[in-house]
C-alpha cells in the first residue's frame, strides 16, 4: 500500500515536471532548459517522494491511536469493573448542574488510564498519543470548574457520547480527537517544509519567464 502510494504520488509528479517544462521551462535558452528540465524532474520527484513518506507515516501514526485507543479502554474496562465511572459512566441529563458530582466522576479518569508501564508502550509514544491528550483534556476540564460563575453541565457535552453519557469510549473518542489535532499540527508543518523548495523553484522560475515574456 505504501509502495504504491510513493509510485502514485512519483508518476503525479513526472507528468506535472513533464507539463511544467514544455509550458515554463520552454522559454530558456538551449543549455539552461536542458539543465532546468532535469532539475525540475528531480525536485518534483524528491518532494513527492518525501511527500508520499509523510502521508504513509501520518496515517500510521493516525491508525496507532486508534488503536491503541481500544487498547486502552479493554484494559480500563478490565481492571476497574468495580469503578462507578467504568461501569455506569456519567449521565449528564441527571446531574442538574451538580458540580460537586461531577467533578468527583471526571476525576476519576484521569485515575484510571493506565501509564504506559501497564501498556507496555514507549514513554514517547505513550506521551503523543495519550500524555498530551490528558493533560489537554484537564486543562479543560480546569478551565471549566474555574469558571464557577458560568458553570453548565452542556460544557461537558464535548466529552459525552451521543446518548449524552460521558462513558470510558467517549472520553477516549475525545482523546483520540486531541491526539489527531495534535498530529496534524505538527505535519501541516512538515508539509510544508517539504514543499518550500519546490515552492521556491517555481516561483523563481515563473518569475523569470514573466520577466523575458514582458521584455520581448
């Protein structure tokens, strides 16, 4: 699957180099658009190729959390079946805006995911995938009680499933959500990073051939 996203992504690219040369590279003269043709053809190629890399690794890294996700919730649901919270979950429509019983319940989550000792996971996988997401989610569960004055139990409806009941999946559908955000951020750069010198080639070239078109 992955060879055959790098090979896709290289003839996309080849077939763009090809149209790039016979309708920019055209206007240079004989010894430069020889030179240019090949140049056009091996960054086009290298930044598909890193391209294609990223995407294959960013789709790992997508179908990791998932599952280590259900990972995590068998485990949770295995070791805490005498939890409240694991058994019943949360049902936000009876609470009444209860604060004090809510906050009691959330609290017991943060108790009950495992570390990444019990799952056998490497510290900086375990971080990116559920470190992170934790600490997040406790920012804003913190933001929230703070926020005395406009406290609301519909606050909490981000992390409740569509039955509105916060249960160990939905939360850890939240999380998964937190951890997707997060990988995103950090590829989106990457992205673009692979494509700033691509970017550069064709601009610079293009800007020269506007400049020869005008002058002529």
């Amino acid at each position: 699957m992955v060879f055959l996203r790098i090979l896709s992504y290289i003839v996309i690219s080849i077939i763009l180099g090809i149209l790039y040369n016979k309708f920019i590279i055209k206007y240079f003269t004989n010894n430069k658009r020889k030179i240019l043709c090949i140049i056009t053809l091996v960054i086009f190629i290298l930044s598909s190729i890193s391209l294609s890399i990223a995407v294959s690794i960013k789709k790992y890294i997508s179908s990791t959390i998932v599952n280590y996700s259900n990972k995590i919730e068998k485990f949770v649901i295995e070791n805490n079946s005498n939890n409240g919270f694991v058994v019943n979950g949360i049902d936000l429509k009876n609470l009444n805006n209860n604060i004090i019983q809510l906050s009691n319940s959330i609290y017991e989550i943060k108790t009950i995911i495992p570390t990444h000792e019990q799952l056998n996971l490497n510290k900086s996988i375990y971080d990116m995938i559920i470190g992170f997401p934790v600490n997040e989610l406790m920012n804003q569960l913190n933001n929230i009680f703070g926020n005395t004055v406009d406290f609301s139990i519909e606050k909490f409806s981000i992390f409740a499933n569509n039955n509105n009941f916060i249960t160990v999946s939905s939360i850890l559908q939240y999380l998964n959500t937190l951890a997707n955000k997060h990988v995103n951020n950090i590829f989106r750069w990457i992205f673009i990073i692979l494509l700033v010198p691509a970017v550069i080639y064709i601009l610079i070239t293009t800007i020269i051939v506007i400049v020869k078109i005008i002058r002529n």
